[in-house]
C-alpha cells in the first residue's frame, strides 16, 4: 500500500477526515478501513508518516 500526494483522480472516493480531504482509490478502500496515519520522530530527530492498523492486522501495523 503507498501513499500519494496528488489530485484526486475522478473515480476516487472523496471523504472529509478529521477537516483533511482525502481521495481514496474505490478498490483499495476496504484495506484502508480502521488504518490511522501519524507522524513519528525518531532518536535522530528525523520525522515519517507510519500507518497503523487496518482490517487484517493482529499488530499495530499495516
């Protein structure tokens, strides 16, 4: 699964989270369900986007 920062193609599935607009490919929307994205800094001071969870996952993780 990636993540892109690019305008919303037509068929997407456009939703409104948290006041952030987001477009969602329609057949990747089921693995996306319960899945939360968060920035985390590490030791080095160095910050990523990690996603968490999802509809499969036993872990903390995608």
């Amino acid at each position: 699964m990636g993540l892109a920062l690019d305008e919303p193609a037509e068929d997407d599935v456009k939703q409104d989270i948290n006041g952030i607009h987001v477009a969602i490919e329609e057949q990747i929307l089921s693995h996306v369900d319960g899945v939360t994205l968060d920035v985390e800094t590490t030791d080095d001071d160095q910050q990523g986007l990690v996603m968490h969870g999802g509809p499969n996952s036993d872990s903390d993780c995608c």
